[in-house]
C-alpha cells in the first residue's frame, strides 16, 4: 500500500480500512488482512506528518468498525481501555511474555492476538526480560550478594527467570514501582525478604524523597520510552549516583522506525518515544566523564531496542 498522491489521504485511507474489514469479517483471509493492516500502519506512520497521523487515528480508526473487530483481542482491548489509567501497565506487559491459549474471548479475538504475539515488538520484550534475568545473574557472578534496584519494575518477571533470585545469590532486590496492584503481585510471586516492593514515583527519585544508595545493579528497561529528554537525563544522573564503584546501570528505550509503533498508536492509543542512539547517549549528558568507567550500548537481535550500560568508576 502507497500513497504517493496525499490530495483526499484520510479518505483513501478509509476506503483501505473498509477493505480490511471486509476481508476480516468474511472469514478465511485473516492472517493476510492483519499482515496488509500492520504493514501498512507501519507505512503511513513512518511517511505521514504528526498532524496527518494524528488525524487519521482519532477521525478514521477510532470510529471505524475494524476497531470493534481488531478490539476482540484481549492484548490490544485492554491496551486502549488502559483499565490502570496509564499505558504499558504491567498486565499488558504480561499478555507479551507467555502464550495465551484461553483467553476468555472469540475465536477471531484469539486469532488476531496470536498475530500481535508473533511481531517483533512482542518479541523484543521478550528478549528484554530475558536480558535482564541474564544481568541478575552476572552481577551474583560479580559481587557476593549484590544491591539491585529495579526501577517501574511492573511484574518483575525477569526475576522469575534468574538463576541468582531463585537460588537467593541477590542480597536485596528492591522492585520500585508507581502501582500498588503491580506490587501486589511482586510480592505474591517473591515471599521472603530478597525481593522488597517498594511504592513511588519517578518524581519522589527527581524530588529526592527516594534514594537506594550502594547499588551494584540499577536497571529500567522499560520506562525511558515515556520521559521527555530532560527528565530522563535526569534520572539517569540520579540512579548512576545510587551505584558503588563499578556498579551498572542499564536502561533501555524502544528505537525510532520499531516496526510495531504505528499499530500500537492507531488501535492501542499507546504511544511511546522512540528515539535513536544518540538520543540514548544523551541520557547520560549530565554525568561528570569523570565518574563514567564505561559506556556500552548495543540494540537487541531485531534492532528495536537500544540498550545503555553506565559503569561507575
């Protein structure tokens, strides 16, 4: 799909929508459509204006009925509902990691989000919990009974995954997060004192009113994707200072051009920053050279997720 004449785009891209939708509602031809509808999302949002794009989700696909019909998907439903007030919240997260086969809803609802299940999004974040779970157990490797710190840790699930967290080899694992309910389940999944929830802000960290000095180990993996470009160079000043000498500090934001952002934005109302390595490097603008023993960044096997890893000297 190409629009290269831009003269009446919204209304071409209706007549699109409406073919899409024809072909979903009449069976047979759904892997297909979903294919044609991603890929062209992904087109129009990398080649249309903000304001063009903008236009065409909210006049075009938040009332056309392929959205009730791509809404039968449980993952993609509770991304636009968003019923914990904010986007990205931890349940969302979960639908990315393990397969659903009973989700409670019809079969084409089902079907679509085997789809989504499948794209690179999903897997980079797969990917990323698998990384981190990797970290956790270097630093038990490195330190005896290390500090870690995760913050908007949401489910945490990357610590499920951790030899080092199920064989007690991590001192303290404090999970930070905004959100009581994603606590609650932190604290279900991890009994005992290893892992401490603990509530609050990325402003109580800005503000000062929340400091975990002595760190071996900082990490947020999937916050940076919603900080403006100050705040982020903020926080991330702040977190490195938590970390002892030789300590690390990761973070990771989603990368400009991730193929999934275009979906994401017209059928999830989800949007994130995305950004490119040199935006990445700059969260680190405000750390003295002086203090930075090493700076590696790399993206993860499908180039949608740039990652950052301060040493403190």
């Amino acid at each position: 799909m190409e629009w290269v004449d831009w003269s009446n785009a919204l209304e071409r891209a209706a007549g699109w929508l409406d073919d899409i939708h024809w072909r979903i509602a009449q069976g047979g031809q759904l892997h297909a459509a979903l294919e044609s509808l991603f890929r062209g999302l992904t087109l129009l949002h990398r080649k249309w204006d903000r304001e063009e794009w903008t236009r065409f989700c909210l006049e075009i696909v938040r009332t056309h009925p392929l959205r009730e019909l791509i809404h039968q998907c449980p993952y993609t439903r509770h991304g636009f509902d968003k019923p914990r007030g904010y986007a990205g919240d931890a349940v969302l997260i979960d639908y990315l990691y393990k397969e659903l086969r009973s989700s409670g809803t019809t079969q084409l609802g089902k079907d679509i989000y085997h789809f989504l299940w499948r794209q690179s999004g999903p897997r980079s974040v797969r990917e990323r919990r698998e990384l981190l779970a990797q970290e956790l157990d270097a630093v038990a490797e490195r330190v005896h009974k290390p500090r870690v710190l995760s913050v908007a840790c949401g489910h945490l699930r990357e610590a499920e995954h951790s030899r080092a967290v199920a064989e007690g080899r991590i001192g303290q694992l404090i999970a930070f997060d905004q959100d009581p309910l994603s606590l609650e389940v932190v604290e279900r999944q991890h009994p005992g004192k290893l892992v401490q929830p603990v509530r609050g802000s990325v402003r109580s960290i800005l503000l000062g009113k929340a400091s975990f000095p002595d760190m071996d180990f900082v990490y947020s993996a999937g916050l940076y994707d919603y900080l403006s470009e100050s705040v982020a160079a903020r926080l991330t000043r702040l977190l490195f200072g938590m970390l002892r000498p030789g300590g690390r500090l990761l973070v990771a934001n989603f990368a400009v051009r991730t193929p999934d952002a275009g979906f994401l934005e017209a059928f999830m109302d989800w949007s994130l920053i995305y950004r490119d390595e040199n935006q990445v490097r700059a969260f680190a603008s405000e750390i003295d050279p002086a203090q930075l023993a090493d700076v590696e960044m790399f993206r993860d096997s499908v180039q949608n997720v740039i990652y950052m890893v301060l040493t403190r000297r």
